[in-house]
C-alpha cells in the first residue's frame, strides 16, 4: 500500500458521478493494489453511520457539500443563521 486514504476522500469517491474530477482521475489511475485506509477512519466512518441511524441528530459542519449526499439534516453555524 502507497496511499493512506483519509474520511474525506473516501466521501468524495462515494459520490461517483457527483465526485471531483481530479479525485476521480487520481482514483481511476491508481492501483487498487496502492489504496488502503486506517482503522481510525473507519471507525470515523462506522461511528457517522450509526449516530445517524440511532438519532438522526444534525451534523454541525461548515463542510456541507460532502455530507449533504448522506441526507443527514444539516446546519453551518459559519452562516449566521
């Protein structure tokens, strides 16, 4: 494995059509055999999932655009409202 994937481009990947073209690219030129990630970001991952499921809380980010696939209620508290 050459390459650490963090929880962020793990999010962008999942979007498929809707991901960054250079994320894609990176991806698509890349052996798989090269791509790995950590424990941490899959419990990172495992954790959004169930807090979703068991309490469907809203996720407080300025990051919406990633998360707003999840359908996860959200709120930015850097846009004043």
């Amino acid at each position: 494995m050459k390459f650490l994937l963090d929880t962020n481009v793990i999010s962008e990947i999942r979007k498929r059509e809707r991901a960054h073209p250079n994320v894609v690219h990176w991806v698509t030129r890349t052996p798989v055999d090269d791509i790995g990630t950590s424990v941490l970001v899959l419990a990172e991952i495992r954790h959004g999932i169930e807090l979703k499921r068991l309490h469907g809380p809203t996720f407080v980010t300025r990051n919406l655009a990633d998360i707003a696939v999840t359908d996860v209620p959200l709120l930015d508290p850097f846009s004043g409202v």
